[in-house]
C-alpha cells in the first residue's frame, strides 16, 4: 500500500502520454521523465513523431494541456522512510538543469494517505502532522526550508488500530481491486496539479 503514490505517477506518465521514466544519476539516482526535456534537447524518443523537447505543434496529442510540458516526474530510489534526503537533492538537481523553472518550479510529493478511504486525494502545504508517516517525518527533516505541496492518496486502513496491524497492511500488495481504485485517482491528481500550476493552491 506505501507504493500508492508510485502507482498513481506511473499512471499520470501513461494518461499525460510522457516519454518512458529513466533512470538519472544528476537526480539522486531516481528515474525520471520530462514532457519538456531540458537535457536531451530535441533528441527523438522510441516515437518518432514525438520530441521530448518543443513538440512540434502539428503532432502535438490533444489530451496534453497546454502547460504540462513545464511537468517533470520523479520516482524516488530509496525506501519510504528515508526518502527525504533523495527528494532534497533530486529538487534541487532539477532546479539548476532547469534554470527557467528554478524561481517559480514547486515541489508536489505524493504519497499514500492511510486516514483517507481508498483512492480518495487530499491536498495540503508543507508543515503540520505528519500522522505517524515516516515518510513524510524524513521529508520535513530536509525540506524544512523548501516549500512543497503534499497530494495524499487515500489507501484506507485496517480495523485494528495495533501498530503491528498497522504496519502489516501499509506493507502488503494491493489487491487487483485496490490497484485498480488507486490508478484510477490518477485523473483527481492531475486537476488537482493544475489547480496548483495555475496558483489556486500555493505552498
């Protein structure tokens, strides 16, 4: 269930039709895709008709908002709990290889969310409880000057309140049904970030 947040990423690259995620050593060693590439300029991916960098207008697909090419998706390396440090550098990474971006580009985590029902999205700034998530414990440590934005992704929680019980069920596979009520929260994510790009919600 702690993969809720890789999961519902992996889907956005898929609905917003990015290039393929690939590994990147300047970003903390995490894998990385850019609808805009700031690195592999004009450089063709497996589709040719497609440029990771400046789509050419006429083959530009109709369900990429004008303003998503500014996105760059990021999927952590390391485990949940020590993700902070990674995040810390692979932002700041991006920052100096984008430096367009660098005054306005905000940081949007995802994560799961255990307090919500399954596939339910919450957002909130930076700062506040982190409810017991480790997670985003280690992100407040190296983040404390940074500001970013936190999508929490409902994963539910089990009857018990035991922390064993607790563990056990964050750490288990989804089930096919839950897999499939995750991805799906993956079109409530992507307004939720345009909502945030057009400065509706500020960190």
């Amino acid at each position: 269930m702690h993969s809720a947040g890789h999961v519902v990423l992996a889907r956005i690259r898929e609905l917003r039709d990015f290039a393929a995620f690939r590994p990147s050593r300047r970003l903390a060693n995490g894998l990385v895709t850019y609808e805009a590439d700031p690195i592999r300029k004009h450089e063709f991916t497996a589709n040719p008709i497609k440029l990771l960098t400046g789509r050419l207008e006429e083959t530009r697909p109709e369900n990429i908002p004008t303003g998503e090419e500014n996105w760059t998706l990021w999927q952590s390396p390391t485990l949940m709990n020590v993700s902070g440090k990674a995040v810390r550098t692979a932002f700041n990474e991006w920052r100096k290889e984008t430096a367009e971006f660098a005054n306005s580009g905000l940081l949007v985590v995802l994560h799961d969310e255990l307090e919500q029902p399954l596939g339910k999205v919450r957002v909130r700034r930076a700062g506040g409880s982190h409810k017991g998530h480790n997670g985003l414990k280690s992100l407040g440590a190296y983040l404390s000057n940074t500001p970013y934005i936190k999508v929490g992704i409902g994963i539910g929680r089990p009857e018990s309140r035991s922390p064993e019980d607790v563990a056990k069920y964050v750490l288990r596979k989804m089930s096919p049904h839950e897999l499939i009520t995750v991805r799906e929260a993956a079109g409530d994510v992507i307004g939720k970030l345009r909502e945030i790009q057009e400065g509706n919600l500020k960190a």
